[in-house]
C-alpha cells in the first residue's frame, strides 16, 4: 500500500500538495474530498483538478521562459 501511494506521489500533478501548502490544511484531506466529490458528483471535480494541474504547468512553463537559469 505505502509503494502505491509513493507510486501516485511522485506522478502526480501535485495539485492537492499545492493547495495544501497554500492554504495550510492537511494534504490527505483535500485528497480525500476530491476522491469522495468525484464519486458524488459523477466526475465533475476532476475537470477542476486537471485545470489547475495545466495552470501550475503553464506557469511553471512561463517562469522558466523569465529566468532559464534558475531551471537547469
């Protein structure tokens, strides 16, 4: 179980770390209320999930476009 969740951590967008640490609340349980919302509400929090994870891509994209060489 724990090289499962290691598995999804490192490959993960790292969307729930993200908003955890922004928002000083307990990663597993942004984690869980996205498991448990996708499932009531048949799929629609995950829309959400990827949009965040393409924003916090384009960003990083950008920042590194700014200063290339802090990103080496």
């Amino acid at each position: 179980m724990e090289k499962l969740k290691i598995f999804f951590e490192e490959h993960a967008f790292g969307v729930c770390s993200r908003l955890g640490e922004k928002l000083n609340f307990p990663i597993d349980s942004i984690r869980l209320f996205f498991i448990y919302s996708s499932f009531v509400t048949m799929g629609s929090p995950i829309i959400l999930y990827v949009s965040m994870a393409m924003m916090m891509k384009i960003r990083k994209y950008f920042r590194k476009m700014n200063n290339p060489v802090l990103f080496d």
